[in-house]
C-alpha cells in the first residue's frame, strides 16, 4: 500500500514533475513503457534481482527498490538470470566491500554475453569516492552507481540509463530530504521494517558509517505513524522501526519527541501486535524507555545493546561514551524492569591499543551481561575513520586467537541463556516453512528466538502457542500447543 497513483494515466509525453514523489511516479511510467517494448521484442518480461549486503535498514532500502521494480513492469528472478542485477552494498567492514568486487567480476562475462542486461549499485560502498573512481576505472560495464542518500530516485536513474549509452552516476555528499510514499515490496506480508531515523550522528571512532549515511535525520512521527497504519491495514503485525541509533529519535524534529513518545504511539495501533526496534545506543538509553518497555504489551521482550569492548579504556577510545560500569548498571536497570528479556549485542575484537587485560574485560562483561547472542567483529580498519589513523594496530594472529577465545565463551553462554526457556509455552509469530524439513514450520518468539515445530504452510502470519521441547543452542524443537 502507498500513495494511489495509476501509472497509465500519467501523461508521459508531458515535462516531468518537479515535485516528489510525483516525479519518481513519472519515470517509472517511462521505464513501464521500456519494459512493455522489451516483453513486444523478446516475447517476455524482462527480470531483475536486487542483492543485499549488510543490514537491516539495507534489507528495507531493498524492498524499496524492489517495489519500483515491480511498479515498472519487472518480474523478480534469481540472480543467475535475471536482466536486472542491482546489488545493495555494504562498507562496514573491508571484507563487505572485497566480496562486491568478486561478485562483479562474475557478472562480466554474462553481461558480455547478454548486452541488454543491466548492473546497478548502490548503498553504502557507493558513498566512497574511492570506490566510484575504482568502479569508473575497472568496472565499466556497470549501468548505474547511485548512493544512500538518493535511493528515492531509482525510477529516473534507470529512466536515464534507457536514454544514455554511458554508466550513470549519482552520489550525493547528504541530504536533509526525506520522501515519503513512494512504493515497497515486502518480503513478509505479516511483518515489516520501518525507518523511523536517517544517518547517524555518533561518530564511534571505528565506525564508516556516519560518513556514508550522512547527519541524523528523524522522520516526522506522523509519516511513521500513517506508514504502521497502512501496514497494519495491509495485513501486517510486526514491525521492526529502523534506525542506526532509535535512541535518539526525534531530537532534530522542528517538534522534538522521544523514542520512548513514538513508541506509546505505536502502542495505539490497532492490528500491530509486536514491536521491535533496532539498534540502541548504550548512552541515549533513557530510564523513559525502559519504562515504556516494561509496561508495554507489544514491545518484544529483546534488546540489541552493542557494547562493543568491555574495557573502558578501549571504548572511550572508541568514542562510545559510556564505561564498563555504566553499561553494566544499565543492564541490571533493565533486567530489574522487564526480568525475562534476551540481550543481544555487537562486539569488535582487535581494536588498535586493545591489550590481554582489556579483552580479558570484554570475556568479563560477556560472563556478567550472559548474553542470548552476540554479533562478534574482528576489527577491520576503514580509511577516514579516526581510528584507522591510531597507532598500535593489533597484529592479526592475536586478533585471531581472541577472536576464537571469545566466540567460544559467547556460544557456551548463549546455549545456556537460550534454553532457560525450554518446557514453556509461548506465543510464536509462525514465519516460513522451515529451510531444513518440509513438514516443519518456523515460528519467532517475542524474545527473537526461533523455533520449529510440525505445521504447515496455512500457519504462516499466525500466532500460535507453542511448546518449547528441546533447545538446541540458538533455536528450538517445539510442539504447537492446543
Ligand atoms: N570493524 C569491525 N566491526 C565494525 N562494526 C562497525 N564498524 C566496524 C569496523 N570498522 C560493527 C559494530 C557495529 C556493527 C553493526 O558492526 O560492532 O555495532
Ligand atoms: Fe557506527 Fe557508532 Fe553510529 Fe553505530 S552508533 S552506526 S557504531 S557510529
């Protein structure tokens, strides 16, 4: 559901409209006719593939982009075969960016094979300038780069890829605009991402990503609140609000609000049954929220507290503000307010300066917080980044070693934590037909965890009680309760 527009009866002849998203709707009106000459010469439809890499709000640009797609005439494919391959990157870490260029260099032949077909990118990586001038150099059979800022006007990049031989390029430095209605495919029909933020204006010392999501910007609460509305009336029951850090949503808001104000908003609407939000940040984590939380009956009973490092010293070079201490009385504050919640958390091992005794504090608040699950992260140096320029990098092997220490103390804990469950019943949201057996369905628990148990494809977008029989370390067996 989004704005009611028919794209037949927009006049495509006509100069386009200098306002959005009226504009985006006309060139997807131009692609339609592309691609119905397309289907005339080819006797099909033509196909697209839209690849994420990273995180969620990535999965959620995703679907916007796919929404276009479809809104255009293209029918979804695998990537192997579709006309239309667009990857959605990721820079976070080095690794992210390594894995795209292997990726292209894949397509080369097949888009030598078939010229027709097209290649987009965009996301993070695109926000780099090294990277464009890289792709401009070695990847010139690439069709369209654009960047995060600018997603909004796919329909008119590919509009202009129609009409131009050459590779366009669209990378925007940031923006304080946000377009609202514009239209998106989910994934799930019962759940779905919402952004309720932009950028970030943080700047932990590792981290690439204020640099290519640009300055913080809220979205007006009222936009949110019309978008869960729709949603809700489209047949979804979960949302997920979408922010680098939910906690300080609102604060650049002409009519500033709390995270904690938007979520007792949500709480009002009919249909919306679970809520769940990523990601905080530690230091905005306010004593408002937790109560919210604690006396909520949608907000999901799971928390993604990204501590990082344990050591103090290590994180204030991180530029986290906040200590060890701090962390952890937040967390008993939390537990003490809503007892039976999961914690999960994001962990980076190997950060320049970090010594035997600060990991040994990371492994100690591990063994204190006993997390439900833990993101773990070797380092990887980003170039721009404050601590790309420290000294005292930490030669590879160690990190490894740590690395390995660590994982294995975060997955002994996590089974653990996990199967306190085991022998309840609970409410789960059932989800897909389990990857691994047929006559298996999986479901989610408010707490994040997943469970499979005997169903079939009919439970799909229902809630349904379920016995926790066995836990096998991250998941559960289960049995549906009557
Ligand atoms: N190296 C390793 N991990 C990183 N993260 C962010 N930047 C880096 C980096 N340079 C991790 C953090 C963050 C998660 C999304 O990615 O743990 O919470
Ligand atoms: Fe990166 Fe820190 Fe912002 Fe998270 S809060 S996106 S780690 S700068």
């Amino acid at each position: 559901m989004y704005y009611e527009i028919d794209l037949d009866k927009i006049d495509t002849n006509a100069e386009p409209p200098t306002e959005e998203p009226a504009r985006q709707y006309y060139f997807m009106a131009k692609c339609r006719e592309w691609v119905r000459e397309f289907e005339q010469t080819h006797g099909r439809v033509p196909t697209a593939c839209v690849t994420t890499f990273g995180c969620q709000m990535n999965a959620r640009d995703s679907e916007k982009l796919r929404g276009i797609l479809k809104e255009m005439g293209y029918k979804e494919e695998v990537e192997d075969r579709a006309d239309f391959v667009i990857y959605n990157t990721c820079t976070v870490r080095e690794n992210a960016n390594t894995r795209v260029y292997g990726r292209l260099g894949q397509l080369k032949p097949r888009k030598k094979k078939y010229p027709h077909m097209m290649i987009g990118l965009c996301g993070c990586m695109m926000q780099e300038p090294e990277v464009v001038e890289k792709l401009k150099q070695s990847y010139r059979f690439v069709d369209i780069i654009f960047g995060t800022h600018n997603i909004y006007k796919f329909a008119e990049l590919v509009a202009t890829r129609f009409v131009s031989e050459r590779m366009v390029i669209d990378i925007w430095k940031g923006t304080d605009k946000i377009v609202e209605n514009l239209p998106n495919e989910r994934k799930y029909e019962f759940k779905s991402g919402v952004n309720i933020m932009f950028g970030c204006n943080n700047f932990c010392s590792y981290c690439i990503v204020p640099y290519v999501r640009g300055q913080e910007r809220s979205r007006a609460p009222e936009a949110i609140i019309k978008e869960i509305e729709r949603l809700a009336a489209d047949g979804v029951s979960e949302v997920m609000l979408l922010g680098q850090n939910v906690n300080s949503y609102g604060k650049t808001l002409d009519t500033p609000m709390t995270f904690a104000g938007l979520l007792k908003e949500i709480e009002k609407i009919e249909g919306i049954r679970r809520i769940r939000f990523m990601t905080s940040h530690p230091k905005d984590l306010s004593d408002e929220l937790i109560e919210v939380m604690r006396d909520s009956k949608k907000i999901c009973k799971h928390l993604h507290l990204p501590v990082q490092s344990g050591s103090t010293k290590i994180l204030a070079r991180m530029n986290r503000r906040y200590t060890k201490e701090r962390y952890l009385n937040l967390v008993e504050k939390i537990r003490g307010a809503v007892p039976d919640i999961s914690l999960t958390t994001d962990i980076i091992v190997g950060f320049p300066g970090e010594t035997e005794e600060d990991f040994e504090e990371t492994l100690d608040i591990v063994r204190k917080v006993r997390y439900d699950s833990a993101f773990t992260f070797i380092y990887s140096k980003r170039t721009g980044t404050p601590a790309a320029a420290m000294e005292d990098q930490i030669p590879e092997e160690v990190v490894k070693n740590r690395f390995d220490r660590l994982l294995k103390e975060v997955q002994t804990i996590a089974a653990k934590s996990c199967a306190v469950h085991e022998g309840t019943v609970q409410e789960v949201l059932v989800e897909n037909i389990c990857d691994h057996d047929p006559e298996m369905v999986t479901g989610r628990l408010s707490n994040n965890l997943l469970v499979h148990f005997q169903g079939e494809s009919g439970l799909i977008g229902k809630y349904v009680d379920v016995k926790l029989k066995e836990c096998r370390g991250f998941y559960y067996i289960g049995q549906l309760s009557v």
